[in-house]
C-alpha cells in the first residue's frame, strides 16, 4: 500500500510515517522545502508550492490514500497578516491537491484530513461529539469550518472523505506539552485563569494510530481524536508537576496577563472544549493512553 502525506515532517507526520513504515506502507510527502527532499525505497519527497500552484503529480503514482496535515503553526502571533497565513495555507493546499486530483489520473480512494477541536463553542460545560451543530464564534472556529468545508468538496471526486478532528496533542519534545513543562520544572507552574476550562489532550503516539485506524477501516466522516479523560487545565497542571515530583504553590495567572503577552493568541490557554472520543471507540478503536498521568509519566 502507499499513501501521500501533506505535512509529513510535521509533528503529527513523522508519527504517521512511522507507524506506516511499521505495518510496510509506502510513504509519498509533497513538501514546500526542497532540502527536506528524500528519495528512498519507502519514503519518497516530493515538491509542492500552492501558493504558486506547483506540484510534482509523480507523488500521485500508486497512491490510494492522501493523509492531509498541511498547515501553518497557530503558536505564532496571530497578527492580521499571520491569520491569514494560518487560514491560506489550509485552503490553498486542499484547494490545489482537489485540482490535482482532478486533473490527472490517480488511484487515489480515500482522503483524510486534519481538523481540530477548535471548532467546538468555548464552554465549561458542554460535552462535544461529532454531531454538535453550532461554530465556536472565535477565530480558530472560523478557521476549522471553512477548513473542513474546503475537505467536503473533495466528496464530487468519488473518494471517501473522513476529517479528524484533532485535540491537544501531547508530544515529549515538540507542542504544548515542552511549554508546559518548562515552568513547572523551575518550580513556576501554575494553572491559567479559573484553571476549570477543559483540556481535551491525546497523546502522539494514540494521535497517529487513530488516522491509521480511519484509513485501515475506510471509515468517512468526522471524528474526534483526543482521549476518553478530558481534564481541567488544573488537573493537567498539577499532573505534570506530580510526574516531575516539583511543587505548585504560585497563584493562578490572571487571563489579562496573558492577552498582553500573547494577544489574540491568549484563547488557546483558555478555551474550555470537553469533547468525546466514543465515536472513534465504539468503531473499535482501543487508546493505549486513556488517562493524563500514565500518558505523562510515559512523555516525561
């Protein structure tokens, strides 16, 4: 089997790659960087650019499925320019591997795509599922909507079409969780605002199994990928200071701090999403991570 990966040197990618390479799969990645180009029996790079509309269609050759990750880091400021950035760089790349598709023959069945939880409201007590109508009114909301709008239209090409909609993801070296544990490790951690918003966390490795699971089952539609035990920013902190064995003793850092640090950006520390992994669980899917401590204690 082989499958094309967008992103693939990503976080979340190279997780992928390397659970293909476990069970044989092939792996095509289509890259802006032509120095991150490889060429390699099972790994194979290919060149893209959709801001200019380039891509090397040699990377549709053999391929059955197309694992999309393409998209800009939302940990930047998020200045006028930079959200544009954010949002083109997921419309641009689904917009031109659609055009691709239809413009070339392929044996291409089954595309899947990112997402994230971001699209669910702010709520501190609401439980999402895949089903919940409704856009969270913030930018991220905005952004996830037309992203996973831009994947549906990929449905007029005959392909099973399934998005993944993706939480906190918490990963040794790269992501939040390096973030989170810097403070806390010089003794300076502490919960952010009420610290009662909920952190709806998946670890990396469970990440990168549940878009296997959806393209070894051939499963089409949405579906949440983050673990059964959502926590609360709280208990997420005090977990990793637990796993670290360092004390928590600071107050609470006020959310308006944080606004005049990171400006717009400050909802990613407190938007509260408690979201539900049962649809992903009842196709048969079995996390290895299912509680914080373990999942930490097996990163840190």
């Amino acid at each position: 089997m082989k499958v094309l990966i967008t992103g693939a040197t990503g976080l979340v990618g190279k997780a992928i790659v390397a659970q293909c390479h476990q069970q044989n799969i092939v792996v095509h990645y289509l890259t802006t960087s032509k120095d991150k180009l490889e060429n390699k029996e099972n790994y194979k790079g290919f060149y893209w650019n959709p801001s200019n509309h380039e891509i090397d269609t040699a990377c549709l050759e053999g391929v059955e499925v197309v694992i999309n990750l393409a998209g800009a880091t939302i940990a930047n400021r998020w200045t006028a320019a930079y959200k544009n950035t954010i949002l083109n760089s997921r419309l641009n790349t689904l917009r031109l591997m659609k055009q691709t598709l239809e413009n070339n023959p392929h044996t291409v069945s089954h595309v899947i795509s990112a997402s994230a939880i971001g699209i669910y409201p702010d709520s501190l007590t609401n439980y999402y599922d895949e089903d919940t109508p409704g856009v969270s009114a913030s930018f991220l909301g905005q952004v996830v909507e037309q992203w996973e709008a831009m994947t549906d239209q990929f449905k007029s090409l005959n392909v099973l079409v399934s998005k993944v909609r993706i939480g906190l993801v918490l990963d040794a070296k790269e992501g939040a969780l390096p973030q989170i544990v810097k403070p806390v490790k010089f003794g300076a951690g502490a919960a952010f605002g009420s610290g009662n918003q909920w952190q709806s966390w998946i670890h990396i490795t469970d990440l990168a199994r549940v878009f296997m699971f959806v393209m070894e089952q051939k499963m089409p539609g949405v579906f949440n990928a983050v673990a059964p035990n959502p926590v609360t920013n709280t208990e997420l902190t005090k977990a990793v200071a637990s796993v670290l064995k360092k004390p928590l003793f600071l107050p609470n850092i006020p959310k308006s701090a944080m606004k005049l640090v990171l400006g717009e950006m400050h909802i990613l520390l407190f938007e509260s999403q408690r979201v539900s992994s049962k649809k992903i669980e009842e196709a048969g899917f079995q996390f290895q991570f299912v509680c914080i401590k373990p999942a930490l204690q097996n990163l840190l």
